[in-house]
C-alpha cells in the first residue's frame, strides 16, 4: 500500500497548528485577565467602594472565602489548587484590607476560619455579578458544539490540566 506524504503530514500538521491555537489562546486569555481585573476596578470606583487587591488570584481568594464561608487556610488551597504559602500571602493582604477577618468555631479554638467583611461581601458580590455574566456568555458559546464534542473538549481541558500541573 502507497503512502502519500501529505497524509502523513497532516498528524505532524494539525498537532502544529493547535500548538499554535494554544499560544494565541493564553495571551488572549492573559489579555481577558487583564481586562477583568479593570472591569473589576471600574465597577468598585463606579460604587464607591474602597480600594481592592491588586491581582486575580486575591481577588479569587476573596470569592472562594465567600462562596464557602467559613472555610479554613487548607481547604481554599486545596479548592483554587494554591500553595498553602501563597493562601497565607493573600489573606494577609486581604486581612490588612479588611476585606476578610479571622474567625474560630467553637469546637475547635485552635484552627482559624475566615470569613468576608462587609466590606469583602461587597466585593465578593460584584465579582460574582462579573462571572455569572461571563458563565453565561461562555454557555451560550458552547452551543455551537456537540454533545460528542463537548465530551472532546472536556476530555482535552483535563488532559491540559494535567499536563500544566506536571511542569
């Protein structure tokens, strides 16, 4: 049986060219980050509300506190997949802007808790009104997709997943 070059390429092509997918996807992704974090900025300027942190990643903390509160310094490490060195980071800065305080629960004095602030709980839910609205807008993007095709790009975002954790 004869082998025609061009299909044997095409492997070796394809693999190219999603490589080069990927590449465009982070920078617009870095890019949408970049975005969401003015957004973020504009909207608390627009409520008056006081200065925020300065990255995603404080400010995802900050959600994770307010979706499970109260929620010990492990388990958000263990839900955003952080270091527990860069939890400790962050809710230092989170407790100095007063967006998060300590708390203990009664049967158990020894292990902190945190939970939002007033002042945190505003925040917390201006960034989920962002979200939800871009959950949305991402739903209605998966729409152009099969089932068998979702199941595809499901099974290439955990492969993903694991392949940057590996680096």
């Amino acid at each position: 049986m004869e082998c025609d070059s061009e299909s044997m390429d095409y492997p070796v092509n394809i693999k190219a060219l999603i490589y080069e997918q990927l590449l465009h996807f982070s920078h617009l992704h870095e890019q949408r980050m970049e975005l969401e974090l003015k957004e973020i900025q504009d909207m608390v300027q627009l409520r008056q509300l006081k200065s925020i942190p300065g990255n995603l990643s404080t400010i995802h903390v900050l959600d994770c506190i307010g979706h499970y509160e109260p929620i010990n310094h492990s388990a958000i490490a263990e839900k955003l997949k952080l270091s527990k060195a860069s939890i400790t980071k962050i809710s230092k800065k989170l407790l100095e802007l007063d967006l998060i305080r300590r708390t203990q629960l009664n049967d158990n004095r020894k292990e902190v808790y945190f939970r939002l602030t007033p002042h945190g709980k505003q925040m917390y839910d201006l960034h989920r009104d962002l979200h939800e609205e871009e959950e949305q807008r991402f739903i209605q993007f998966l729409g152009d997709y099969s089932e068998s095709e979702l199941q595809t790009i499901f099974k290439f975002f955990q492969g993903m997943s694991r392949y940057v954790d590996k680096r």
